[in-house]
C-alpha cells in the first residue's frame, strides 16, 4: 500500500525530529563502545552510519520537496 503524500509528509517530519536524534544518540553509544579508533577510521564510521540511516526510509523522503500532486490547481496565479 503506497503512502499518500500527506501521510510521507507526516512520516518525515517524525522521522526527522524523533527517530534522527535517536539514531545519532545509539550510533554515538555504539561507536563509544569500542576504543577510541584514529579519527579518520572514526570519521568514516560515522559517515557509513550516516548514509545507512536513510536507506529503509528513502521512499518517504522521495518528492517531499515539490508541491503536492494531489492538489487541486489553480487556474489564476495569486
């Protein structure tokens, strides 16, 4: 069942500002359980696990940025 457009747009704002800040809160505990690697090995981890985050969710960032295609269209400009 696909997402309406108000629905992925609902979906990112709570991923955004619930499920990110807890993800970078487990992604720092984890990494800070091992010892402190060289910073450019720590530097890599960090961007592995910041691309990593987003791929389940890709599908509902996908066209959150253009207008909704559902919307009725005006036929005079504002």
């Amino acid at each position: 069942m696909a997402l309406s457009y108000k629905a992925r747009r609902r979906w990112s704002l709570v991923i955004l500002l619930v499920g990110l800040p807890l993800y970078i809160i487990v992604a720092v505990n984890v990494v800070g359980l091992i010892d402190r690697p060289s910073i450019l090995v720590e530097l890599f981890v960090y961007v592995a696990l910041g691309f990593l985050w987003m791929m389940p969710f890709k599908f509902v960032f996908r066209g959150i940025g253009q207008p909704d295609p559902d919307a009725p269209k005006d036929e005079e400009p504002h």
